[in-house]
C-alpha cells in the first residue's frame, strides 16, 4: 500500500449528490480512508441535508451543495468548481458518475488536476436484471467500486477492517419518547421509495406483532411524510413496547437513536444503509431488487438479507433500483414468511 501511496497529493474532493442510500454507502470508505492515509485531507461535496453523516470523520470537511441558487445549472457547476478549486484540490474523486459531477471533474482534469470516477457497472447490472440470458452472479459491491476510485488517485484502501464511530449518547428528549428500560432496541423502516421493495403491509404487521410479545424487545419504528407517519401510528397503537419515531425527532437525532440499535429490520434502501454506516447490524429484506447488484449494506452479510423466492419467481431480480417490476411479480416478497423476518431478527440479537 505504501509504495503507491500519491504524496504529492494533499487534499482530495470527493462528489456524491444523492440519494440517501448512496450517500450513506461512502461513509464506510472514507472512514477507512482517512484512518488509512490521516496526512490526506478531504472535502465531501453534497447536499446540506446529508451533513449529519459526516460529522465526527477525522481530517474531512463538508462543502454544502446548493442545488436551487448558487450551484444552479451550467453556470452554477462552473461556480462550484471555482469555489472548491480556492481550497487548493489536489485531486477530484467522483463518487456520483453523473452530468453534473462529470463537468465538475472534467473542469479540474482541465486544470491539471488528477481526477477518477466510479464505475457503475452498468453493464453487468443489465445482465443481472434481464429477463431473458440473465447473468445471476455476485457483482462488486459499491463499497469496492468507491475503494477503486481512491486506488486509482494512488490510494489503495483495505475495507476489511471497518470503523464505525461510537454509539451517540441520547438526549433527555429522545429517552422520554423511547422510554427504554434496558430492552433490546430494534429499529424497523418498512418503507422504500418503490413499492415492489416494500414488504407487504399485512405480513410486517405480522412481524412486529410476533416481535412484541417479548417484553425484553423495545421496537421503533421508522419512516416520513404524513402517510407513513399515520400507517405506523396506526401500527404501533395496539402496542405497548412498539413506538413511531416518525416525525418526532429531528434527522441528527434520528441518526444517534440509530446509531443505538441493537438491530435495524429495513428494506432495501437508505435506513438499511444508514444503519450499516454506523455499525448497526442489519437485517434486509428484498423484492425486485437483489443484493448480487452490489447494495447489500456495509459489513453485512448475504444471510441477513432475506430475498424473494426466485424458484417462484425466476426472473428475480427485475430491477437495480426497484423501479421496474415484471408482469405477475407484484407479490413476490409474500415469499418471504413473516417467521423468516422474525427469527433472522432475534438470531442477530442473541
């Protein structure tokens, strides 16, 4: 590793925009990169909202992307290369590998700047979710596809050693919601933005009702929007060791309650991620989507991610993102038995 470590470069810029999810998954690699190369500074360039889940990283810095005003379209880019370029980038690393941040890069190629993007794989994630000569193999994992990015500036990262930060001290406010009395804590997001990633209503209530008949398990619940806020309230109502966090509590806070978890039940999206980033173990539950495509969380394993039944349903997975669905896939995740869901749970808790 030492001998292709680039010291001529002191300071690296790193792009990811969104969504949630994505922006979680770099967390673990630059994490590993600042513990592995401390003389390396480096600038993350995002929204505002996803600061929370840098702060706290070693030698990093926050550079808000302001999407509607200063940083708006062409002109805007050309400001925000300007901006970034006055804290003396040395290299610009491309964690997003799109328009945007590929005119940012190419403006610092310009300048002489070394730069590297991800490799999305998107060819293999087309044979992967085809119907027809379907390629059903493991593919890299977007924790690797980011770790080759770094290699590619010179800076070669081993993830196999993993730092997570500590477990936030709660606030008095979040103590009296939770109402914690020295139970297991297990957190459950049972939404994801495409409903072919989202386990069936009826079967998660089926979970969580198993779950709580335990005494010794405190079950929050989590989720946004006032849609979800009252499906869970309706769901957490009959119970009383099963409690809506949803709209309570601010998103930093949301983050040190997860950060908590002695376990977080999600689907295949962003709180399974933001979960994993902070060292939560993970149980993840999978429709269209399949974690071959390189999005099972960080440091888990295939075997806490639950999938749909491809017997059944041979043309899983249909989709990367879950936005497609095949015709006659629209109940694919019944497959996964509410009982699966509840001892894959308990096991990660003993």
């Amino acid at each position: 590793m030492a001998a292709l470590f680039n010291n001529k470069i002191k300071h690296i810029a790193v792009m990811r925009l969104s969504a949630m999810g994505d922006v979680a998954m770099t967390v673990p690699v630059l994490r590993a990169f600042v513990k592995q190369y401390p003389t390396v500074k480096l600038t993350v360039i995002s929204r505002p909202f996803f600061k929370p889940f840098f702060d706290g990283i070693p030698n990093l810095e926050f550079f808000a992307f302001d999407e509607k005003e200063r940083h708006k379209g062409f002109p805007g880019l050309l400001r925000l290369f300007k901006d970034v370029k006055k804290l003396k980038i040395d290299a610009f690393a491309d964690l997003h590998n799109v328009l945007r941040s590929k005119v940012v890069s190419l403006l610092f190629a310009l300048s002489g700047k070394k730069r590297a993007t991800v490799d999305k794989g998107r060819e293999g994630k087309k044979e992967l979710t085809r119907a027809e000569n379907k390629v059903f193999k493991q593919l890299p994992t977007m924790f690797e596809r980011h770790a080759k990015v770094f290699s590619a500036l010179g800076f070669p990262l081993d993830l196999s050693k993993p730092v997570f930060p500590e477990k936030a001290v709660l606030s008095s406010d979040i103590l009296d919601i939770i109402r914690n009395e020295n139970q297991k804590l297990i957190g459950i997001a049972p939404f994801a933005q495409y409903d072919s990633k989202v386990y069936p209503l009826d079967l998660m209530k089926e979970v969580i009702a198993k779950l709580a008949e335990n005494p010794s398990y405190k079950i929050l619940l989590f989720g946004g929007g006032k849609k979800e806020i009252e499906i869970l309230d309706s769901i957490s109502e009959p119970f009383e060791n099963v409690i809506n966090m949803a709209g309570k509590i601010k998103f930093q806070q949301e983050l040190q309650l997860i950060s908590n978890l002695d376990v977080m039940l999600s689907m295949d999206s962003g709180n399974a991620h933001i979960a994993a980033m902070l060292g939560v173990k993970v149980v993840t539950l999978w429709g269209a989507t399949h974690p071959y495509a390189g999005f099972l969380p960080f440091n888990q394993s295939l075997e806490k991610a639950l999938t749909s039944d491809r017997n059944q349903y041979p043309k899983l997975p249909t989709s990367v993102y879950g936005n497609k669905v095949g015709e006659g896939y629209e109940d694919a995740m019944r497959t996964i038995l509410p009982q699966q869901v509840v001892e894959k749970v308990i096991e990660q808790l003993s």
